[in-house]
C-alpha cells in the first residue's frame, strides 16, 4: 500500500511539473506504456489469488485511472497556455490603421501610366501597338527614313554610335522610334494604324532633355489617309490626354526628312500661377511634330506612293508627363527616388480606361 500511494504521488508529481507535452508524453510513456511502472503492475494481478486480486485490483487500476486523468488535465492546461502564448504574440490592435498591402503601396511610374494612357486613347481610335529594338542599323534608323549622308543627326555628337561589327557597320542606339514605323511597312501590308511608344537616345542632358527618354509616334497608311484625317486624330487626343472639352491647335510649316509637308503643332494654353492649363488662353504651347509621309520613305519600305500615302507624328512621352501632371523637371523621371514616386506615381489597380477616367 505504502508503494503504492509512493509511486502515486511521484507519477502525479512528474506530471504537474512536465513543462510541454514532449516531457508530458515521456512520463505517460514510463508511467501507462507497454513496459511503464502502472502496466507493469497490471500484469501482476494475473498471478495473485483471488483474495489478493480482489484487494489489491481496485487500487492498481485506481492509480491507473488517476494517472491517465492527470495527464489529460495537464495537456488540456499546457494547450491553454500555448494557446494564450499565442495569442498574446499575434495580438492585433483594432485601434491602429489598418497597414496597407503591397498592391495598394506600390506605385506605377508616371511614364508607364502615360504609356497605358496612351494606348487606351488610340486603341479606341483602332490602333494597334508596335514595338521594335533599341538598337538599330543605319538602315532603320536613317537611311529609310530619306535622311540624306551628311544630315546632323548622323553626327557623333546628335547620336550613341556602336563599335562597328566585323562588317565595319556600326550600329546606333535609336534616336527616335521612326525605325519601327519602317519595320511595320516592311513587314504588313496596309492598311496600317500603329503607334510606336519606346525608349530613345540622344546626346542631351538638361532640365528639359536627358541622354535617354521616351517617344511615342503614330503612322497611318491607307489609300485615301489625308492631313485633315490627321488633324482630327490629334485633336481627339489632345482632348482624351488633357482631359478636356475642346482644344485649339495650330499647324505650323516645318521640316522633317521623313515627311512632306511637314508640321509643328502647337496648343493653345494659359499659362498661370506655374501652372498650365489646356483648352482655354490666349498663349500657345508646341506638343508635337506631324506630316504626311515622304513618297521616299514610301519607296524604301516597298510602297508604291502613288497608290498608298499615309500621315505620321511623334512626341514626347516624358514632356506630355511633365504638361499634364506639373512636373518641372524632366531628371527626376530617372533618379528612382522613392519619396518622388510616392507623390507622383499612380496606383498599380487604377488601370487608365476612356471609360473609367484616365487618371480615375
């Protein structure tokens, strides 16, 4: 009996004092086991008599009873605290703001958003998107376009010449993203509506210029395509960007190699309080550069001009960025500063739509 009440008290003391289940299933192991101490007393009531058995049964199978129910209660008690532990750690305030998720902290850069603007505008319009290399032969870049040897833009100083190849070519980084427009003529038949966004480059670097910006162009081939078709694209666009009623445009006479005749245009503004505002003013402001396809451009890329004539233009993405959403200067585009993109930047979900709002 003294044994008994012994081994009684030092199992129930194992088990109030296990600090985890792991010590706690180690003494359920050496107490209820195959070979534990209460089983291995169970096995000795098969070899008392029936006197002994009947005296000493109940408290064997007591102390089992007592032991199996300890080590219940602790378990129950240690998944308590751990539970409590827990939440303890995970413990949330109510309280506090709720922290915004990656997909609402992040931000789109303004020449993306701009990007997708534009293509949301002249996709409605029919236009398709085409893209070409950065890195261009002189071919794409110059010659096709009807510039002539000797042309400015061909000198070191205008443009990023390549090391020549093992042909003695050397090849350019693109100073605009005209070579796309050949590359689309070469290689569809028209009738052809593109644009041609990209990146660009070009000796420069100021407040308003850098070595590397982006361009858009636009190119209508057709057998009817005319100037005043073209002037109705730019003003729809003018209108869909700025996010206004009307605008006022004025073409004037330029020079391009690549088109004749050729245009400047310009967009009336008012200009006040830093600020510039579309559609409204007596003052002008130039956006972009157009004209009719040159019939040599036309040649060079397999078009018979007096069968197929078309109208192109070209702009700044980075100067629109700048008109449309105050930005006054143009380097700040390329230093990665987050504290910049944070202010300026637009929300990655807020997909530009003609539906939803541009800038919605």
């Amino acid at each position: 009996m003294n044994d008994l009440a012994t081994l009684e008290s030092d199992l129930l003391g194992q088990v109030d004092a296990a600090p985890d289940e792991a010590a706690l299933e180690s003494v359920r192991v050496s107490a209820l086991g195959k070979k534990g101490a209460v089983s291995e007393l169970l096995k000795t009531l098969g070899a008392m008599s029936p006197e002994e058995r009947k005296a000493k049964g109940p408290l064997i199978n007591g102390l089992r009873d007592k032991v199996h129910g300890a080590i219940a209660n602790r378990k129950e008690a240690l998944a308590e605290a751990a539970l409590e532990r827990r939440l303890q750690a995970e413990r949330i305030d109510v309280t506090l703001p709720v922290r915004e998720g990656p997909e609402t902290r992040g931000r789109i850069h303004p020449i993306s958003q701009v990007m997708d603007e534009l293509t949301a505008i002249f996709a409605d319009m029919g236009f398709s998107v085409a893209e070409g290399p950065d890195i261009e032969t002189d071919f794409y870049n110059f010659t096709a376009l009807n510039f002539p040897p000797g042309h400015p833009a061909r000198e070191m100083h205008d443009t990023f010449f390549l090391k020549p190849d093992q042909k003695g070519e050397r090849k350019v980084l693109r100073t605009h993203t005209s070579p796309v427009q050949i590359r689309t003529m070469l290689s569809k038949a028209p009738p052809i509506r593109v644009i041609c966004p990209g990146r660009t480059y070009r000796h420069d670097s100021d407040q308003t210029h850098t070595p590397m910006f982006h361009q858009v162009e636009g190119l209508v081939i057709d057998r009817h395509a005319n100037i005043a078709h073209m002037k109705w694209i730019l003003e729809e666009f003018c209108k869909a960007f700025f996010e206004v009623e009307s605008v006022k445009m004025r073409f004037r006479p330029s020079f391009f190699p690549f088109t004749e005749p050729s245009a400047e245009v310009d967009i009336q503004c008012l200009r006040k309080g830093g600020e510039i505002r579309f559609g409204e003013g007596d003052d002008w402001l130039e956006i972009l550069g157009c004209g009719m396809v040159h019939p040599n451009v036309l040649e060079n890329c397999k078009l018979d001009p007096d069968v197929y004539q078309g109208f192109a233009w070209g702009m700044g993405i980075d100067r629109i960025a700048m008109l449309k959403y105050g930005m006054p200067d143009l380097r700040p585009f390329f230093e990665a500063d987050v504290r910049w993109l944070e202010h300026y930047g637009f929300r990655p979900l807020d997909l530009p739509s003609l539906v939803g709002g541009l800038t919605s």
